[in-house]
C-alpha cells in the first residue's frame, strides 16, 4: 500500500526537536570544554 499524502508531508518536514536538542547539547558541550580549558589547563601556567 502506497503512502498517503499526510504521510509524506510528515516524513518530508524536518525533525525541528531532534534539532534543538542537538543544539543544546553542542553548546553544554563547549561550555564544559570552554571552562576546562580556559579554567583548569590556562589557569596552571606552563608545563613544569
């Protein structure tokens, strides 16, 4: 049976959520990064 109208229209709009989450994640990502660089490994100076 071939898919109805409906049916394509949803299988063709894009997943905006899966997106946004994707989003979010990315950016806890870089703010962790961000802070462990910045934070941790520029706030010890040089390598002893």
């Amino acid at each position: 049976m071939a898919p109805s109208r409906e049916e394509l229209e949803k299988m063709a709009s894009t997943p905006r959520g899966a997106y946004a989450l994707m989003l979010v994640v990315a950016a806890l990502l870089f703010v962790g990064w961000a802070l462990l660089y910045f934070g941790r490994f520029l706030g010890n100076g040089p390598v002893r």
